[in-house]
C-alpha cells in the first residue's frame, strides 16, 4: 500500500480524554479512531491487525475441525429468562432497548444462551455429537467505566467456541485440546513467554475454570505464579487448600499484575438442562448435552500485544501480527523505490511503500511510531549502489542489502 | 469440508411463521438460523456464501483504490443532532438504550455522520483529498415489520463506501467510476440481467439520485424499464416533466416489481457543513468537503439471489458465489469417494464431501436443497469403471467423466 493514499496520519498528541497507553499510541499511529470511552472503530491498519489476529485463531480453531459460523447481536429477552441471565441484577452489563414491534430486545453481551437453543434444531441424538461451533463476533457491553483502551471496550471482536459433547469425557479430551491449541495461539501472536494457564474460580459447577493470564503491569488481575511449575493461579482462589492441592506453598509464589487474554468454562449439562438441549444416547435414554465455552478476546489480545511491545518510538509489532512486513521508505529516490515496491509487492511481501514527499525525519519518526518489523530505506545514493538499508524496528544497526537481493531477504 | 462433521441437517418443513421463501429455503437447507422477525444467525455453509459475496465487492472496492475499515455500532447522541437525524421523528428505525455510566446510546443504522465527524481529524487540506474508505457493518434497524426474510433484517450486513472529494466534478467523476464497479458486482453474483441503474428521488440535495434495482416478483419497489434505452425510473419520481427529461414516454415503459440492491446519494457540501469538515483549498480559501454515500446489503443481495433462482427442488447457486463448487456424493463406494475428495482438494477445488451413511435418495434430495453447482457421484460401478457422474444443479443430462479427469473438469 502507498502510504500517501492512507487516509490516516500520525499525531504528535493523544486524545487528552485518552489514559491508556494501548489507545494513546493506536489513535496516535491511526490505527483506531475513538467514537467515545471505550469504543473504538479500526482504521485501515488497525484492521489488517484484527484480521491476521483472526486468521491466526482462525487457523488454529479450524485445525481442531471446529465450524465457523455468525450468531446475532439482537437477543431476545424470553431466552435470557430462562437461564435467569436477562435481570440487570444478575448481569449488568446488558445494553437493552424498546422494539417498535413491542417488548424489549437485549444485544448480544455472550452468545452462550441463543446458540444453545439454535441447536436444539440440530443435536437429537448421540449420532449428531460432538459440535464444535465458533463466531467472531462483535460483543455489546454496557461497562459503568472503561478506562483500558482497546483492551476494555463496550464494543469490542471476541472469538467464542462452543463445544456440545456426549460425555464428560469427551468434554474433558476435547477442553484440553483447546488449552493446546490457546497456548498455540498466544505463542503465534508474541505472547507466549509470559501467557499462563491460570487456575481460576470455577462457579456453580467445578471447582475451577481455566484462564489464560498474560503478565503485564497494566493488568487488571492478580495472580500468583509458581515458574519452575508452570502453575499460575488468580487471586480470587489463593487458599492454603488450593495451594496444597495444587502442589505448591507461598513462598515459591510470585505475585504479578496480569491481563485476561483467553477463558474456558465447562458448564456440564447445567445450560442444556435450563434450554431443554437433550440427545437419545445409544441406550435410549434422553440425557442434556454437555457444554464447554471457550473465547479469546480479539481486541483485547491486539491492546496487549500494543503494551507488551510498544517502546518510547512507538508501536512494535510482532511479525505474526504485523500491517506490513516492510516499510518501504524513499528518501528522493522514488524512481528506485517504485521498482522495489513492485518487486517486492509482487513477490507476496506485504510493503507499506512511503512515497509521501516529507522530510527524513519525519519519515523515520512515522516509522518508529507506525510499528511495522522492518524499514527499507532507499536513498539517493542507493540508485547509484543498487543497495538499501535495512533495519529492524527494534535492532540497533543497519544492514545494506543488495536491492536485487530484498525479495529473498523477506522470503527468508 | 465432510457433511458428516457439518453440524446443521436439512429439515423438510420451514418455521410456520416464516413466510418469506428466501428464508425458508435457507433455513430449510440448514445456511440460516432465525433468532427472530428479521434477525437471522449465518451458519457455516451461509457464512461461506455471505464472505463469497463480500469477497466479490471487496475486489471491486479496493480495484477503485478505496479503503477497508470498520466504524462501530455504538452511536453518540450528540453527533446525530447536529445533523438532526437522532429524533425518532425524523429517523424511525434506532435503536437506543441507556448508558450505565449516563446518557443515551443508539446503535448505527447508518454511518455517514461519525464517519464524516471522523474524517475532521484526517483532512485538513486539499492534499488529504480525495479520501474513498469502506466498511462492512452490521446494521441495526428497528423496523415495525420485518417479513421479507433477508431481504429486510432488523439486523443485517451492508457494505457501505463514503468518498470525499474536493470539488464537485472530482465527486462526480468518482460517482461514475462507483456506478461501472457496481454493475460489475452484480454481474458477478449472477443478477447483471435483471438489475437495472435506477432514477430514483434525490433528496434535498440532487434531484435524483441513482438506486440499483433488480427485478423480481418479491420486490418492494415498482420501477419502469425501457430495456431498449436501458433506462429504469422508479415510481416515486415517474412525472411527465421527468419522462421527458430522460427522453422516454410512458408506452414505452413497463411497469415492473424489484428489490433495491444498492443505493448511490451525492450529499455535496451539506453534511459537511452540518459536521464542521472543511478543507484549506490552494487558493488559502475553507471548503466543506464534498461527501457520496454508497451502499450494498450484502445479506439482501445474498436473499434477492436465492430467490431468484431457487426452484421447486431447493436453492441454486450460481458458481460466484456458492459454498462450494461440486458437491461429491459416495453411495456406497467410500473409498474411491475418499481418494476423489482428497484429489479435488488438493487441487484447490472446495468440495462438500456428503460421507454420511444415508440412502441415495436422501442424498439426492438433500443436494438438490443445498444448491451446489456440481454433483459428483461415485456409486459402487466407479470404482470398477473408474468413472464418475457429474451433474449440474440445474442441467437435466448426467455426464460421465473419468475419476482421473475430474480435476481437470472443474478446473477447465
């Protein structure tokens, strides 16, 4: 892409009203858009982040033949009854309004209820299990306070699985499956040193839930972490019994901030029971299905990328996760770098390609805060050398490639 | 993909308060859900026809170098009053609801006022122009009644593409390139022949403006075609003064239903000014920045295409934009059926592979429901013969193609 056709443009300032870090440098690199406290609409770059974000779920849900499919943001409140999750006192964070056909109608906060009841019109019997089921859905929340950016929004992308099992066996083989394959992703995206499967408080029908907790000073969690076993546990449940039975003590423990980047809930048959989901197992007899929930906070995971990596510049994207792979700067040499943007593009190598007519400095101060892996510099005297510098994002020295030599560079 | 793993089933009966035949079709065959009146979940073979369909518009987009972004559903109060569309006596569609934290919200039903609002942080001056950026948003819209299956939602996907331009003539000339992509779009999805650039009334602003319209028995609007001068006129503006004006008289006219496929509106400077989006022009002087508006539904177009060539047997669609391209059917013969749909599929050929353990009958029948362009049967002859039987949904004629041969078939 030419970068003078991006309608976007850095900025010196933040929005004043903006106090996370994660928004402040988004907004400053047009990468999101602030519509208002905690809702943000994604530029052109910012939605190249989202989509390989998801395509990197995406991948990773589908390995373990799961089907992609779109539930809707419109709720209805009688479903919601049911399960006794519609009344503001049990959940409050539901956005409401009146329908002009009459009653009321909710948006969509989870999808737990409408899709357990869809498939009762698909699942009868033991044949029909298990389904593994998956949206990337744009979640409502009507949050009193939202003061974390991207990373705690009232509209925000989320990726929500649903598993429906025949057993509680089946159940458990397929929830570790998705463990494997959260710790694949969270790996993928750059946040694989410092993510944790984290034991958490299990509600009405296990003891625990399973999170995953990446370790990051603007975290809104606490958890204790015990390294050498790779045990993590939240706050909520740290009890000399947890402890015991988890097979470590406090004083191997340490306690750091994190952020919730991925959850997974097992709900047994409770739901299916409440919204009437029964199969005919192979004996005849009519037994609920058992349900497993599994999301990972899209938007979220792009805020913690942002705060994980950022640097005094700017932006710093992992590679996986990147807009571009390369920054194609031309310092008046726009002839030369057209053909490299060419060569390059054509080979399949993402170029962001700065042809703007600006100075230098600006050029290089963009590009810090722009984030992209690499930066390839042809200048005046390249046209004459035939070679480029190339430097990392993050690397101190710059390396002179051989122009003909930058595809396989990149291809590397 | 195998049809054993696909979680939806066909079902003979439609809802009974499902009166539109789009949505009972798709649902029907398992593509749609309904949560409720004109709320409709895609499930994983609608999903695939829907991202078809917005793959096709997307290429025809970023062909017009415009940008792909995506705004948000939460809408300020404030914003839309300054353009006074927030009433609900001039806007009869929002939805609105109560913030936690004080205030009203809506939920968009159109988008050109925060994007607009938006841009005054991107365009200041005659450099930054013209900008053309893009969106595919879900819409929330409360209508009264919602009968018309996809063709109509309260929630539904639309593609909507904004353009600032300098003057009016740049704006102009962009128009007119939108128009040619438009009719690609519809060509491409199968309705070129029936979809007609329609006079339609303009608004305070032009005196028309130009609506997409394709015919069909279901259709909402009345429209009149001279296919000779391949000109439609919508009824609303059907005048003598106007019928002179486009040089046709009403004998020549026919009178036709249709549905609105996509809609062009020229706002000139007006919502700018409303907005505060000006730009310093090279003469030093402030310009309100010249605004189109430009819309898709791509859930309607997906419905209009259903309804256009279902027949008595199920959907047909048409190869654009179809799940997937053949639809192989093993009777009996499972092995052979396995190698095919390995070979196809490592040819880059999409196949739904009907491996389920069910009488030809049923497969045959379940096939003419799904709509897949291609069926390819492997009975238990094949594998002695070493052939398979293609037919097209809607051809009468099996023919007879050698196992070996079938990639090339579908790749010709």
């Amino acid at each position: 892409m030419r970068q003078s056709q991006l309608f976007t443009k850095t900025r010196r300032e933040a929005p004043k009203d903006e106090e996370s870090r994660n928004a402040q440098l988004l907004i400053r690199a047009g990468y999101v858009h602030k519509e208002m406290a905690g809702v943000y609409a994604y530029m052109p770059l910012g939605l190249r982040v989202m989509e390989k974000i998801k395509d990197i779920v995406r991948e990773e849900m589908n390995a373990l033949e799961c089907q992609e499919f779109i539930m809707t943001s419109l709720q209805r409140k009688e479903l919601w009854e049911r399960t006794d999750r519609w009344d503001d006192r049990n959940v409050d964070v539901w956005f409401k309004s009146e329908l002009k056909s009459g009653g009321q109608v909710g948006f969509g906060w989870s999808h737990e209820e409408p899709i357990t009841d869809m498939m009762r019109g698909y699942i009868s019997s033991y044949r029909d299990l298990p389904v593994y089921g998956y949206q990337f859905q744009t979640k409502l929340r009507n949050e009193l306070r939202a003061k974390s950016g991207i990373m705690r929004g009232r509209e925000f992308v989320m990726k929500d699985l649903y598993s429906y099992s025949r057993t509680e066996e089946d159940h458990k083989a397929f929830y570790d499956r998705v463990i494997e394959a959260y710790l694949r992703v969270f790996d993928r995206v750059g946040l694989g040193d410092s993510t944790f499967l984290t034991f958490a408080s299990g509600g009405a029908f296990t003891q625990f839930s399973h999170e995953f907790q990446t370790v990051s000073e603007v975290g809104e969690d606490v958890i204790y972490l015990d390294r050498k076993k790779n045990i993590a546990i939240n706050q909520e449940v740290l009890t000399d019994e947890v402890m015991s039975q988890l097979g470590v003590n406090r004083e191997s423990l340490e306690e750091v901030k994190s952020v919730e980047v991925g959850n997974i809930f097992s709900f047994g048959g409770t739901k299916s029971e409440q919204l009437g989901l029964y199969f005919k197992d192979d004996d005849g007899s009519q037994k609920p299905v058992i349900l497993g929930s599994y999301g990972i906070g899209i938007t979220r995971l792009m805020g913690i990328v942002v705060e994980k990596f950022a640097d005094e510049k700017g932006l710093v994207w992992p590679e996986s996760v990147a807009p571009f792979k390369a920054h194609l700067i031309s310092l008046g040499a726009d002839e030369r770098a057209e053909e490299v943007y060419k060569a390059l593009t054509e080979a399949g190598i993402e170029v962001l390609y700065d042809d703007r007519d600006a100075r230098a400095g600006e050029k290089f101060a963009d590009s810090d805060l722009l984030g992209i892996p690499y930066r390839v510099v042809i200048g005046k005297r390249s046209a004459e050398s035939g070679e480029a510098e190339v430097k990392s994002r993050t690397g101190e020295e710059t390396e002179i490639v051989g122009i003909s030599g930058l595809v396989k560079y990149f291809n590397k």
